[in-house]
C-alpha cells in the first residue's frame, strides 16, 4: 500500500483538519478533487497492514506508540 523508506517508515500527508488523505499519490488528486492543498506530512513507521487513510494524526501517533511498546516488550521478554 504504501513505500516506506530505508528506515521502514512512509512518508504521510494531512489535510488542513490533520485528517491522512495517504501517499503523494493520493495528495494529487485530493487537491484536483478539491482545489484544497494538503496541510503537512510526517514520516511513520505504521505497523503491518494498518491503513491510515482517513483517520487524524493522533489515532496514528496512537497506532505507532503501541506498535513501538508491543515491539520493546517483546524483545524484554525475549520472544
């Protein structure tokens, strides 16, 4: 769905109202379809099979924070 970069995290853009409208791709014609241009974009790493269109900046901050506490207790607990 989305390519992340060598770090494993992809590159996000948000409308005005930080809602995610995805990938550059998805940028062009959300501003064709709607003569609104984006407002800003983030890197993430997003976990596996997470879709972030449509939802707001922080639901994904969200999403990552657990991914990243879900990833470090597994490697304290040695799994």
């Amino acid at each position: 769905m989305f390519e992340p970069n060598e770090e494993g995290k992809v590159r996000l853009y948000f409308t005005e109202e930080k809602i995610c409208i995805g990938s550059y791709k998805e940028v062009e014609k959300y501003e064709r379809e709607t003569k609104n241009s984006y407002w800003a974009s983030e890197f993430f790493e997003l976990p596996p099979d997470y879709n972030p269109i449509g939802k707001t900046a922080d639901e994904i901050k969200l999403a990552v924070r657990e991914l990243l506490l879900s990833k470090l207790l597994k490697k304290s607990l040695g799994l």
